[in-house]
C-alpha cells in the first residue's frame, strides 16, 4: 500500500482481556519498529524487526506483550490481560533501511477500562 | 537525563507569528528527523536532516552537528499548524534504532 495501515484505529478493551493490534508496512520495508506513546508524552520504543527477525524486544514492559512478523510483512502486537496503565496510543512505522527515512501509521489507540 | 530534549514542552502563538522549536541531543547521530503529530495520534514526517538547512513550504529545519542541535521553524503560522512536532535521533549509521524528544505542543490561535 501507499502507507503504513495500523487496525484496529480505536480500541476498548476490558481489564484482563486480550488485544491484538495490527499493522501492515509499507511494502518492501525490511525494518518494522513498534512504540508505545502514552498521554502527553512522546512514543517509547517496544520492539525492532527487520524482516522475520525481532531483532530488539528490550522496550515491551512486560511478558504480556509479544509482538510477531511471521513472514516479514504484517506485524502484529498482542497484549494479554490488558490492564489499564496498558492505555496509550501504539504507533508502527516502517523502514527501507536505504537511508530514506520512516513512515509512520496513524497508531491504534488502546483505551483499557 | 534523556538524550533528546525539546523546548519549549508547549507553545500558544498567534496566527502568522513567526515559531521556533528547539532539540538538543545528547548522542551522536547518523540522521535527525522531525515529525508532527495531529490530535487523534497520526504521525507525519515533516523532514529528515543530516546537515545544513531543509525548506518545505512554511517549514524550515535546521541542524548543527557540532552542536548537537536543530531548530524547526514555522513562518507565519496557521491555525492548522497546531499539533504536536516530535524531534528524533537516529544514533547509528544503520539507521535502525531512533530515540525520540517528548514533543512540543503547538497551538495556534486566531
């Protein structure tokens, strides 16, 4: 596609119940980067991907999130038994690794009630 | 201490003021780029800089390497201008890691 395509666009999840969020690179983008951007705050990194390969995962902030690229394209980030500091704006971008710089999605903003 | 630091956090001007926002970074770098960020959460990329001076439109950036600073500057701003504008830093030459500034705020009021 044109873009970076994130989904769901909102989400409202329950505390304790799972999420998965998606997001589709642009195509031929080798290097996929997964943040976490909460209320007035800028985005944190959570994870690194380049291809298949979860290269870092050093930013998820717990064993309830995995993230996975199965077949280096779609990405998909799964939080399981959200809990309510799990609230935030998840942004994608993607990368061509070729020096052009990066393009993010529109983000998935998780609200955990 | 973190490595990127934006100022001002927020900013209020007036329709057509001249604005500047700053980043100081604290690492070395291989490309530094500046984002703006509308209400909602969807990101664009306004400019990607290793050197020197960009323009685009009203917007102009600005980098010095030895001074570890960069400046984003809007000429005489609009209402749609208000959003936030997030400044990155990508630390190595791979370009695969990137640290980012918390963001300045900007409204823009008539």
């Amino acid at each position: 596609g044109a873009g970076v395509s994130q989904s769901p666009r909102y989400k409202v999840a329950k505390r304790g119940q799972d999420v998965a969020l998606r997001c589709d690179p642009i195509s031929g983008h080798v290097s996929l980067f997964w943040y976490q951007q909460a209320l007035g705050q800028g985005p944190e990194f959570l994870t690194y991907f380049q291809n298949e390969a979860q290269l870092d995962k050093s930013g998820l902030p717990s064993d309830r999130f995995f993230a996975e690229r199965p077949e280096g394209s779609v990405s998909t980030l799964k939080i399981q038994r959200t809990q309510q500091e799990d609230s935030a704006v998840y942004l994608c971008a993607s990368s061509s690794n070729t020096g052009g710089g990066y393009t993010f999605g529109s983000g998935t903003r998780l609200t955990v009630v | 201490k973190n490595e990127v630091e934006q100022s001002p956090q927020n900013l209020t001007a007036q329709e057509g003021e001249f604005i500047t926002i700053n980043c100081s970074y604290s690492v070395g770098i291989s490309a530094l780029h500046w984002l703006q960020q509308h209400p909602g959460g969807g990101i664009v990329s306004l400019f990607m800089l290793s050197s020197g001076k960009k323009k685009h439109g009203r917007l102009i950036a600005t980098i010095n390497i030895q001074e570890k600073h960069s400046s984003l500057h809007i000429t005489a701003s609009q209402l749609s201008d208000s959003a936030s504008y997030i400044c990155v830093v990508s630390p190595r030459e791979d370009n695969n890691d990137m640290r980012f500034g918390a963001g300045t705020r900007l409204t823009v009021k008539p």
